[in-house]
C-alpha cells in the first residue's frame, strides 16, 4: 500500500460518517491557518468518488468552495487583525513570527501570482489569505486569483484523483519534485483524460 493508500484508507471511515461536510470543514479550516490534512483529504475523497462511493460533481463544489471561503476568512483575519493579532494567536496553529516572515517576503516579491498557487504548497496554503490580508492586497484582486487557484487546486487534487484512482499515486514524487511544472503537467493530464471520458460517453450513448 502507498503513502497516500494508507492516507486514504485511515480517512475512509469519517468520509463515509460524515461525507462532504467532512471534506469541506477541513479544507476552510486549513484554509486559514488551522494544521490539518486538507489536502490528504481531498485526494482521499476524490478515490473514493472514482469507486462511485461520493458524487464527484457535489465534492468538486465542495472543495472549491470551501478553499475560496477559508481563505476569504483568513483575509479578513490578516486585513481587520493586524499582522499583530496574527503573531500573538497564530502560535497556538504553528504561525511563528519567522514563518510570517517567509511568506510576507514571496508576497512582497511575486504577489498576485503566489496567491494563485499558494494552495499548492504547505505553508503558503495555510497563510495565504491571512498574510495578503496583512500586507493589504484589495480584496477583489485576492479574490480572482485566490478562486482560479482554488480551481486550480481542486482539480488537480480533487479531479485528479477522481480520473487516475490510485495512480495519483505515481504522480505525487514527479509533482513534489517539479513544482510548477508538475502543476501545469496534472491540471494539462486531468482536463485530458477528462476530455476523453466525456468523448467515450457520448460515442457510447
């Protein structure tokens, strides 16, 4: 059994217990700060779907909506707290004042384009809305790029897992290895297969 098989297997049975509202309640916690498996999840709840066990179209909602809405939250958290108020309560989920460095450093330096991948990567997932809060980036701005990332997110985890099953298994030392290219290389394979999938239904019906 793989690394993310075993993931899966030991988050097999809160899925079942509480299905999406599961995966939703993760991910918007971890969307803002809280130390919890979102990703691990979504890629759990995306082989569960591809076993017909979850509806992949009200999961892929789920999932988009609530990485949008967690990190919303953490925006309005950095915004109307202060990177003060962040510092003085982020101990207790692992934001450390050095960490916050690190981050308000990349968004100093690439702004925008780090709130579009941010979901991608541990850390910048985590304090992405908090820290563009912080710095005062417009809301509107955070907003179209924090949805398309969260798209982008979504589909390479949740869809990914939905189209390759286990195989995602395969992929994941290729994308830890490569970053953005591998990022760019799974949302290209996802729309792919997915494309395929649909072109073999409809030349069945």
């Amino acid at each position: 059994m793989t690394g993310i098989e075993h993931y899966a297997a030991l988050a097999e049975p809160y899925l079942r217990e509480y299905g999406i509202a599961a995966v939703f309640v993760v991910v918007c916690l971890e969307a803002f700060g809280v130390p919890l498996p979102g990703e691990t999840l979504v890629i759990a709840s995306g082989l569960l779907a591809s076993r017909g066990d979850m509806n992949i179209v009200l999961l892929v909602g789920a999932i988009w909506s609530a990485a949008v809405l967690g990190d919303n939250i953490g925006y309005a958290i950095g915004m109307f707290g202060g990177r003060r108020l962040v510092l003085r309560h982020g101990a207790r989920v692992g934001i450390t004042e050095p960490r916050l460095a690190r981050v308000e450093g990349f968004f100093s330096r690439y702004g925008a384009e780090i709130v579009m991948v941010a979901r991608f990567f541990v850390g910048l997932r985590q304090l992405n809305g908090l820290i563009a809060g912080t710095v005062g980036m417009p809301w509107p701005r955070f907003l179209l790029y924090n949805a398309v990332g969260a798209a982008l997110w979504t589909g390479v985890w949740g869809l990914g897992a939905y189209v390759l099953g286990h195989h995602i298994s395969a992929i994941l030392p290729w994308f830890h290895r490569f970053g953005y290219a591998a990022i760019a290389l799974a949302a290209v394979a996802v729309v792919v297969l997915l494309a395929i999938r649909y072109l073999r239904a409809r030349r069945a019906k």
